[in-house]
C-alpha cells in the first residue's frame, strides 16, 4: 500500500454515508496500516500536500483566515499555500539552516503559521510550537535545552524572545518577525523567494516536531514526533472527526499547543479539506458563533471551556445553516453542554480523547452519533491497542474497575505514538513499561465497553481508602444553575488523607453565600456517593488555565497544599460540609 494510496482511502472512509459500512471500512484500514511496512523515507509536505492535493486541487481553498475584531480576512488556495512555506524554506536554506535543525515558532493564529508549519516538515527541520504567553523565564529553560537555530514571532514576542536569547547567549541562525523589529528579518521580505522548493529527504523516524509539554508534575518535557507519527498518525483524528475532502473545518486552539497541529493543520489537510483561523486577543463568543455561520464552518472542535461559554449564549440568533459535526477535546464534556448545543445547532458534541504523545486516541466517532452515552468518551481509536492496567501492571477485564490508560506494544506500535522524551531516558522509563505505554491517565469500560474517563492518575482524589475522579464531581456541580464551572482537586487532611474541594466559579446573578454552598452541598448528595460529595466548596472567580482551556488542578492542588503547611484560615468564601448541621444526618 502506497502513502498516497493511504491518504486516498481515508478519504474515501469518510465520505461513505453508511455509517455501519464506515465503521468497518475503518476497522479494515487500520488493521492493514497498522502492521504495513513503513517506506524508509516519507515527506508529507512533498507526497501528499503537493503530490496529491495541489495536484489535483490546486486552485481548491486550503485556508480561510479572519480576524474576530477586525473583520480582516485572507484565503489561500492549495497551491498558493504551498507557494508561501517554499517560499519561507528557501530564505531559511540561503542563511544555513539545514534539515535537523530547530525551528521555534511563537506567532498566533495567522496564515504564516500554517505556511511555516509547511516550510518545516518539507525541509526536514524540528518545529518547535511555542506559545506567545511564554515568559522570558519560560523561554529560557527551552533555551538552554534545546536551543533554536530559527525564530519566527510576531512583533509583540520579539521583545521577550530578545531578551531571553541575552540571558542564554543563544544564537540563532535565521530570526524573523511579523511586523518589523531592529535586529530581525521582517516576514515581508521573503515575498520574493521561489514559490518551488525541493524537498528534504526526510527518513520516517526523524524527528520533526519537538513539543514541550508541561505534564502534572516537574519542568517541561520535550515530546519528540517523527516524519511519520503526526502526519500519517492524525489520520486517525482525521477519522474521528469524520473530516472529507468538501469540508470547512474549524478548530479553536492556539498554536502553540499540539492541538493546533492536530485539529488545524493535519487533520483537515490530510484530506484535501479547507483549514481554518479565526484570530482573536480575548475569546468574543457572540461574534465567534457569527463566523461560525458566515465562513459556512461544516465541521467544528472546541475545548470544554469555550463549549460552555457557547451554550450560555443565545444560541437561537444562529443559524448552523452548515454545521454537520461538533467535536470536543481536551477533558470529558457535561452531559447538559452537549445536550443544549444540539437543541440549537442541531449536532450532538462528540468526545474524543488523545495527548500531546499520541494522535486520537479514544473518542466517538461519527458512526457513533445517536448513540453516544453522555459523559462517555467513546471506544478506542482501532490505529491505537489500547486497554486499562492496574497498579501492578495487570491488565484489566474486569467492567467497572479503574485502571491506567496504557497503549499495548507487543502487538504493533501505533504510527501515531510520539517517538521519545527527547533527552529524557528516564522518563521514557517510566512511562514505558513492560510492553505498554502508560498515559498517565485513569478510565473504566462499563458492560457495553463504552470508556469513561476517571481523570489524571495525580488527580484522582484519594479519601478514607476511596479513589474519586475529579471529573464527575464538577459534572455534578456544573448541573447546578448556580455553577458555571467547577474545579475539584483533593486537600490534605490528617484524617483522611484528603478531603475533595471544589473550586466553584458561579454563573452570573449569583453571590456566594452560605446559604447557596448549602444548596450545593445537598444537590452533590442528591447525585453522588457519599466518598465523593465535596467537603469544602469554595467561591471564586477563576481558576488556573492553560491557554487551550484545560483546568491547572497541579496549581490548585499545590495552593492546597501551601495553606495546609502554612496553616492558614479559610478563605472569604469558603464553605465546610462539617460547619452545616443541616448536613449532620447525611454524612
């Protein structure tokens, strides 16, 4: 089987309309993938995007971009877009960078991202995604361990990325900025180079996307991905979110972050579908749904928080008019989000599941849609062997019990699996364990073999000998009116090693109060066990994020930790289950 000839099937997968026929044309694929000899040399930039889509759909539109607060738009068609990434690959090999090299890109959500993006994989060199909130303390540690031969940042980053390339003594080869900035090359002056460039002859195991990801735990680990795993392994993300060659498809993610990889640029370009970019400084909800119907969006990805804002719009203003898939990564989603997006936009929300280390991983697919269970993320991906592991590495059969999430080994090594913690053996050690990969999260399957996430294994709460997985507490909270959002980490205590508390951002209109976290506390009784009611409730404004929407629980967990040290008193609005004899007989 060809890679062209893969990436042709996939295609065809997608736009089959009987989704039972889908569902097995899938499961055949991956199984022949899955144990196919990989070719000694593969680039994704010159086989597929050129060889196949600017080919035969060259003047087809591959990126849509607009700006949320300046109506600013600009459209590429394939062809055009590979015009501009030879364009910035050949600037970078006249001023010496060679494949191998690193390239750290610290630019928001503009076109020149996709078409550096572009430049990287044909030329063979390390893309290194960096967020523009990084710190100069921030850049620096990336500096020191893995220092960068090209620079590409906007005119705002500059300045930081200057003074951090001070601070190390780092010297790069090639530093250019959007905008113009003394010492950098501006963007605008590769506009003359060659639209043709050849590609590097990158082989399949070389390393070409080195991301820094910041785990539960410790300093930033580099998540080496290779020719193979991310442009070959987001076929099967591809397949998750049902993408075909005729779609518009949109995903809410910055680029700095792995899921802008994913879901922005091989998933939809893979298929030969249009990507794209809504630019924006602060999340505008009202006028995000607007370009949701105004560029036609047909397939769309969010994160769990930005779902939850859309649902508290006036989702009735909106038409959908296009809208035939939604999908949501990131954390499991609330039942009541997906619910009421349906009622307006008339798709059901579908989870799925995966890592900066891996591709899709579990999820529901579209074969899936009506009859997905609500809060379930779905089955595993058939390009992943995925099964649960308890604590002594046993595999678990068993319905209903907690375990690891690990990917087995033995059988095949799925194509989407990163390649390594760069530099970093003993963390591969550790994650890597007799013929399975441990994900460092915690699921159960139930009778069915439907998957519910349980949470991180640092998150889950233990409580007097019970495990409580942080996620169905806040589910339980956030179908509250009251509730906007909800955070639950465990807090330590002498008695019970930790009691679960629940940060409780409220909706508007509501105060804290006494009198509403009693109300809280009885309606978590009304749903959960009684080991996983929360003991402490506490009001405020926000919570720890990162910039892709997921909730820090590390932060809060260690802002626990810090009060209880220090003994410090409760906060302003902090409630205890104990303080209540309301309560007193439901303990």
């Amino acid at each position: 089987m060809s890679m062209e000839q893969v990436y042709r099937d996939v295609m065809q997968i997608n736009v089959t309309d009987d989704m039972e026929k889908r569902k097995e044309a899938a499961k055949s694929f991956f199984e022949r993938l899955n144990y196919m000899d990989k070719p000694e040399y593969f680039n994704w930039a010159s086989e597929i995007f050129e060889g196949l889509h600017v080919k035969e759909q060259g003047d087809k539109p591959a990126l849509i971009w607009a700006d949320l607060e300046s109506d600013q738009e600009r459209r590429f068609s394939y062809k055009e877009f590979a015009a501009n990434g030879n364009k910035v690959l050949n600037f970078l090999r006249k001023n010496g960078v060679e494949q191998g090299h690193n390239l750290y890109m610290m630019i928001p959500i503009v076109p020149e991202t996709w078409f550096v993006s572009f430049a990287a994989v044909k030329g063979g060199l390390i893309a290194v995604p960096t967020a523009t909130s990084m710190t100069v303390r921030e850049l620096k540690f990336r500096f020191e361990t893995y220092s960068p031969d090209v620079l590409v940042v906007d005119e705002d980053s500059a300045g930081v990325m200057d003074e951090a390339l001070a601070d190390t003594g780092t010297q790069p080869k090639v530093k250019i900025v959007l905008g113009s900035k003394d010492g950098w090359t501006s963007y605008s002056d590769l506009a003359s180079e060659d639209g043709q460039a050849e590609p590097a002859k990158t082989k399949s195991d070389d390393l070409l996307f080195c991301f820094f990801t910041s785990g539960t735990t410790g300093l930033p680990k580099r998540v080496g991905h290779s020719a193979m795993s991310y442009p070959v392994g987001h076929l099967s993300t591809a397949v998750m979110i049902g993408l075909r060659p005729d779609d518009v498809h949109h995903n809410l993610s910055a680029p700095g972050w792995a899921k802008w990889a994913w879901s922005s640029f091989f998933a939809p370009l893979n298929v030969g579908a249009t990507a794209t970019g809504f630019n924006f400084k602060a999340l505008n909800g009202p006028k995000y749904m607007e370009f949701i119907d105004k560029y036609e969006v047909t397939t769309f990805c969010a994160p769990p928080t930005a779902w939850r804002m859309f649902v508290g719009l006036d989702l009735s203003k909106y038409s959908f008019k296009s809208l035939r898939c939604s999908v949501s990564a990131g954390e499991p989603l609330n039942p009541e989000v997906i619910q009421q997006w349906k009622k307006y936009a008339g798709t059901e929300i579908r989870d799925f599941y995966g890592q900066t280390e891996s591709t899709a991983m579990i999820g529901n697919p579209p074969w899936m849609e009506g009859k997905m269970r609500f809060g379930s993320f779905g089955y595993p991906s058939y390009m992943y062997d995925i099964t649960l592991a308890d604590d002594e590495g046993n595999e678990i059969t068993q319905v209903d019990e907690t375990g690891h999430i690990v990917v087995r080994l033995d059988r095949w090594r799925a194509i989407g699996l990163f390649t390594e913690y760069i530099g970093n053996p003993e963390k591969m050690r550790n994650m890597f364990v007799d013929n399975f990969y441990y994900t460092g999260d915690r699921a159960c399957f139930d009778k069915d073999g439907y998957w519910w996430f349980v949470g991180r294994a640092d998150d889950v709460i233990k409580s007097s000998d019970f495990r409580v997985g942080p996620f169905e507490v806040e589910s339980t909270l956030v179908e509250h009116p009251a509730v906007a959002e909800a955070a639950v980490v465990g807090s330590p205590d002498p008695k019970r090693y930790q009691l679960v508390k629940a940060y409780v951002i409220l909706s508007k209109d509501y105060e804290p109060s006494r009198d509403l976290a009693l109300e809280l506390f009885k309606h978590s009784i009304n749903i959960l066990a009684k080991f996983k009611i929360p003991r402490i409730i506490e009001f405020v404004p926000e919570v720890p994020k990162t910039i892709s929407g997921k909730i820090r629980r590390i932060e809060l967990r260690e802002q626990e930790v810090k009060k209880k040290d220090e003994g410090s008193g409760r906060g302003e609005f902090e409630y205890f289950y104990q303080d209540f004899p309301e309560l007193s007989s439901k303990k």
